[in-house]
C-alpha cells in the first residue's frame, strides 16, 4: 500500500489518506489489523489505485469486480485488506488521481444508479462481515469496523439523496444492519456508528 496524490483542475493537490506519522514507521502489518489500525485513523483507502497486489492472491481468493455496480472497490479493497497474510506500508506516492476527469463514471450525474450501488454494496458487504464474525478467523475489533464502513456508505446516500426524493429508495436495511449489528461492536464503535447514522438519518429528514 502506498499513497496517493489528488489532483483538483486548479492544481489543488491533497492526500486525504495520510497516514499517522506512528503509523508510517511500521513496514508490515498483517491484513486485518492494518484494516483495524487504518480505520481508528479515519485513513483506509478504499481506492484500488493504492495496492499493489499479487496476480496469485487474487486469483486464488476469486477477487473480482462486479458488472453493473460502482462503488464496488469499498467491498474489494476490504476483502484484499483483511484476507492478506501481510501488508507493506510504502511512504511513496504512486499514484496521481486527476478529479473531475469528464466523462469519469464516478462524476455522473445519475444519482439514482450510485445511490442503488451504494444500497447493494452496502447488503454485501453487511453478509460478508457476519460471515467473518461466524468464522471467528479475523480480528473482532476489525470485523467491527467492516459492520461501521456501512453506516459511511449510508451517510454517502444521504449526501446524495438531498435533491431526489426519499420515498424512491428503500432504506430500511440500514435500520435493519444496525439493529442486528450494534451488539458485534465494542463501545468506541457503537458511538461511532450511531453518531453517523444520526447525522445521515438528520440530513435525509432535513432535505426531503
């Protein structure tokens, strides 16, 4: 995993995933507490462009993309993550990510398609975190933070959801995840969790 650089079209750079400074002086972790430990910091990257993977390992683990979707990196890197024995952490920037490339998929104005995208991501990612927590293989506190990832999904829903009428999507899984996963989370995930879901229930009520 290394670093990558924004690159806004007034030559504005920024690297939002930085890392801690303790954090950079580890060189290898294994894959589910560096899932763990980037999540504490607010600093996991669910960019694909910010791995460098072994072809075996993915082929092994049948990581693929899915057709039809966008968003899907956010349920691909945590599998990659979380599945590897070890992680390198390089201080390198790599990768240089120009924004508001036209014609980019990612700024589509069809909010429908991302806002369904991000609802059906946000299911598989929610039975592949009780699948972890079934097999008790993975770190609990991480598997913790993969049941947290969704409610920042739902959050980007809200965002989204401003200008489109609520009543066009349901929204009712995520009632149904944070009921059934608020016990799976140790406490500083719990105020977590229920502080985004709060802001995001909040934002969908104020603009609709």
């Amino acid at each position: 995993m290394g670093n990558i650089l924004f690159c806004a079209p007034d030559g504005k750079q920024t690297m939002p995933y930085e890392r801690e400074e303790t954090f950079k002086d580890v060189l290898e972790m294994k894959g589910d507490i560096c899932y763990l430990e980037l999540m504490r910091m607010n600093s996991f990257p669910p960019l694909v462009g910010m791995y460098l993977i072994k072809r075996s390992f993915l082929f092994n683990n049948q990581f693929f993309f899915r057709e039809g979707v966008i968003h899907e990196d956010e349920l691909w890197c945590m599998n990659v993550l979380i599945l590897a024995d070890k992680v390198s952490l390089l201080d390198l920037t790599y990768y240089l990510y120009k924004q508001n490339r036209e014609g980019s998929l990612m700024n589509t104005n069809n909010k429908e398609f991302r806002i369904h995208s991000l609802v059906e991501i946000s299911q598989e990612i929610y039975s592949w975190a009780n699948s972890l927590y079934k097999q008790n293989v993975i770190n609990k506190n991480a598997v913790g933070y993969v049941y947290a990832r969704i409610f920042l999904l739902y959050h980007e829903i809200a965002r989204l959801i401003i200008d489109l009428p609520e009543k066009m999507f349901n929204l009712s899984i995520f009632d149904h995840i944070l009921k059934c996963s608020y016990s799976k989370l140790n406490y500083k995930q719990q105020k977590y969790v229920l502080n985004i879901y709060c802001l995001a229930t909040y934002l969908m009520k104020c603009f609709n």
